[in-house]
C-alpha cells in the first residue's frame, strides 16, 4: 500500500491515531512525527506502559486500554514486536496498521489485511503528510507528486 492516492485517502480519512512506542523524549523520532500530526489537527493517543501522559494527553499501557475509537495504529516498535500490536489493532476495529519507516512485519500486515484494515509498512506518517498534503515541495523535496490539479488541503 503505497501509491500516493491510498495513502493520500488513509490520512485524510484516519484523523485518530494510536502510536504505539511513543516517547516522551523530545529528540526521539516517535515524539516529533507525533507532534507534527497533533499540530496539524490530528488526534493523537500515545501508548507506552513507561509513560502516564506525553504531549499533553493521556498514556495508555495497550491500544486495549483506550476508550475511544481509533483510525489508525501507528507502530514505533522493532519489526519483531508488531503481530501482538496487529492482534490488538484488529481487536480494537482500528481501520489501518501503520508500520513506520525501517519496520516491516509482512506476517502482520498479512493479519491485519486478512481482517479487514489496511496496511503500509516501512513509511512515516509526518513524512508522508508532508510530502502529500504539507509544504515538502516547497523547500525543494522531490515528493515524487506530479498532477496538473491542486491538492485538496485538509481542514485543519
């Protein structure tokens, strides 16, 4: 799953997410990307059993534990770790599995496809934004986005 317009639709569908492996270390990757999707009106559960609350909002132990309804589960965990975060994502009827860049469980994303979410492994939610929806093109990114039509921007 990564032609532009999947992606595209996931993450102006999926305004939910839970990121699993969230740190409350500011210099960490799961901290930033977090926060730049928070900063562009996403809503953002951090799970971590280390953690009480990270960014302003309340940590969870597992996706289990979290009362509300969730778009997507974003996975900053290793490769390895990932078929117990599937089997809870599909539990919670979460839509999509989002491995970030450098995991690549294709046994879980198999699973999760299986029941019914989506999959895209080896990809980073604040670069995808950026490069689909946010200004990457302007400071001279190739994003690899050719259309003669606008974008449709998100209502933020």
């Amino acid at each position: 799953m990564d032609d532009i317009n999947t992606l595209r639709r996931i993450l102006r569908e999926c305004r939910t997410l839970a990121v699993v492996g969230l740190s409350a270390d500011w210099f960490r990757p799961s901290y930033f990307a977090a926060k730049y999707m928070q900063e562009h009106g996403y809503r953002v559960i951090p799970v971590n059993p280390k953690y009480t609350e990270i960014l302003g909002q309340k940590c969870y132990k597992s996706l289990r534990d979290i009362p509300e309804k969730v778009d997507l589960v974003d996975v900053f965990r290793k490769t390895q770790d990932v078929p117990p975060i599937a089997e809870e994502a599909i539990a919670i009827g979460a839509k999509v599995l989002w491995q970030q860049l450098g995991v690549k469980n294709e046994a879980a994303a198999a699973k999760a496809r299986a029941a019914g979410l989506e999959a895209v492994m080896d990809r980073c939610v604040k670069i995808e934004h950026g490069r689909l929806f946010g200004g990457l093109n302007w400071v001279g990114v190739n994003t690899r986005v050719i259309s003669s039509k606008r974008p449709r921007w998100l209502a933020y």
